[in-house]
C-alpha cells in the first residue's frame, strides 16, 4: 500500500520529541511504514574502526537520522508552509503511446485537504 509522502517530500513532524520540526525525506520503508526525515530524531551511534571490503572505516560517534513512524508526519502545503492532510483525486490527461499517437487516460495527484490545491 502506497503512503501520503514520497521521497523528498518537506514534512513537519505532528507527534513525539521533535514534535513542530519541519524537515526533507531523506528515505522510505514501505514494509515497517517508517520514514528518515532530515534533521529529526537523531541519534549517536558508537562505531569501531575497522577495515571492509571498500577499505578502512573511520571509528567514533556517528550522529545520524533514525526512522519515524509516517503517521506521526504531516506533508507540508508548499503555498502557505502549514501542515495539511492529503487527498487524492483522479484527472484526466492526455497520454501519448510510443508511435505518437495520443489518448485520453487519467493520474493521481495528492491534493492539500486544507487549501484544496495540487501538491
């Protein structure tokens, strides 16, 4: 089953310790419904030096993004840069096949619940 963001979508974070931070998904899970956001719920992870296939890996603390559950995120409407639900509506376009020739079809768009604009 499909989400409400996609990959590069700007999201303001609705429940938890970042609660009101507003950032860029960076990264999807589709199968555990998670998403990495730029920016929030960072956390330090200890990582030891040591040499891989690719060479040698620096050790240290890492500060990095950690995953947030997609429910407790909001898309960001860009005309106004507030939180809103999001709906779909099928529109109509005009498709064009590989010899040119044209036909009518229809597409998804994410419309904003709260201004009713195209997102």
């Amino acid at each position: 089953m499909g989400l409400h963001v996609k990959k590069g979508d700007v999201v303001q974070v609705m429940a938890g310790k970042d609660r009101g931070v507003t950032g860029r998904i960076l990264s999807i899970d589709l199968v555990r419904e998670r998403v990495i956001v730029e920016g929030v719920n960072r956390v330090k992870k200890h990582r030891k030096a040591g040499g891989g296939p690719r060479g040698q890996q620096q050790g240290g603390i890492i500060t990095a993004e950690a995953p947030v559950a997609v429910a407790s995120v909001q898309l960001v409407d860009p005309t106004d840069n507030r939180p809103t639900r999001v709906r779909y509506e099928r529109r109509p376009v005009e498709k064009r096949r590989r010899d040119g020739t044209t036909y009518e079809g229809t597409r998804s768009v994410r419309i904003s619940v709260r201004t009713g604009n195209e997102i």
